[in-house]
C-alpha cells in the first residue's frame, strides 16, 4: 500500500527563496490563516491580517525577546493552516516540497480535534493584545515562543490538531496523517 495523502504543491524556488513572507501570504485566507514554521534557529509564528498581509512574531515582539527571521536560507518546514486545511511545506535535499490537505477534499475520516498545549505554567512574559500575540516561556532552560494567541484565565494556549483514519488492506484502522487546524487561548 503506498497512498498519497493530499494535493502536492509546486514550488517556484526563486518567488519562494525571494520574498518567503509574500509568499506565504498569498497562499493563506481567511479560512487558512495561521502560520507556524521552524527553523534553524528558533520557531516563528504568524497570523493573516484583514488586508491579507502576514503578520509574524516577529514583527510584534524584538530580537532580544524571541524574534526569528523568516528566510528559506534557514527554514526547515513551514505549516499555514486554519479549519479548511493545512499548507506544509518542508526542505528537501533538492529544496522544498509541498502538500495541501483540504477537508473538503481528503476523503478520510477524521477523528475528533486533539489539543496540544503550547505552554504548562507560569504567567506570559509580554501580551500584546492589540496584535494579538503573547511572548510565552517554558521550563526550566527558559524556552520562548511567541504564538498568535493570548492565554485567557485558567486555559492555556494550545495548538488544534486533526488527525485522519484510512484502512490497510486487511481492513485495519491506522492514522493515516495529521494536520494542524487551529489556536486556542
């Protein structure tokens, strides 16, 4: 059984590695409009503004405080995701590949939404509500990230996930991929 999961995507090398940002952008929406990449040196965030632009953490917060720039020289994967679908894009040998999954279109089951919490204890380092993220720290090593979500009362920030059931050909239930769907705070 070798199945293919999702629609793979081309990707231009010179538009990509040029401007990493506006083409992100442009491939986010209203319905698809979280971003969460990571590379060499740290995790980014980012979210889609009203007017379709792209919105990272580290726009909102400074270099000293967690700001990882978003360049191809360095990234490793890059997910846009929201309740449509998710948009992965990984590094390769040969660059980068790409797949979207769209619910609309993956003929899977999905199992119920799962969350993953991106932060156990403590108070949030800095909140910048009008932007809409919070600079979190975690552990003892003092490891930040700064999410597009701001933590709320007793709830804690937690990435969204789905993951999706296909059958082998004896008939068994196995999870066949996973996506990434939203933020909660």
């Amino acid at each position: 059984m070798n199945k293919r999961y999702g629609t793979p995507v081309e990707i231009d090398a010179g538009s990509f590695s040029e401007d990493l940002r506006a083409w992100l952008a442009q491939h986010m929406s209203a319905e698809m409009s979280w971003l969460l990449a990571h590379a060499d040196d740290g995790v980014i965030w980012g979210k889609r503004q009203p007017d379709g632009t792209l919105l990272l953490s580290s726009d909102v917060f400074s270099n000293t405080d967690v700001a990882v720039a978003l360049r191809a020289v360095t990234l490793q994967q890059a997910r846009v995701f929201g309740d449509a679908g998710e948009l992965l894009i990984w590094r390769t040998e040969a660059g980068f590949a790409g797949r979207l999954i769209e619910d609309a279109t993956i003929g899977l089951e999905a199992l119920p939404d799962e969350q993953h919490l991106l932060w156990h204890q403590g108070s949030p380092v800095k909140v910048d509500a009008t932007a809409g993220f919070a600079l979190l720290q975690e552990g003892a090593q003092g490891q930040r990230h700064a999410p597009p979500v701001i933590p709320g009362g007793r709830q804690r920030p937690a990435l969204k996930v789905r993951h999706y059931v296909d059958y082998d050909d004896e008939g068994q239930a196995f999870i066949a991929l996973s996506r990434l769907v939203g933020l909660e705070g």
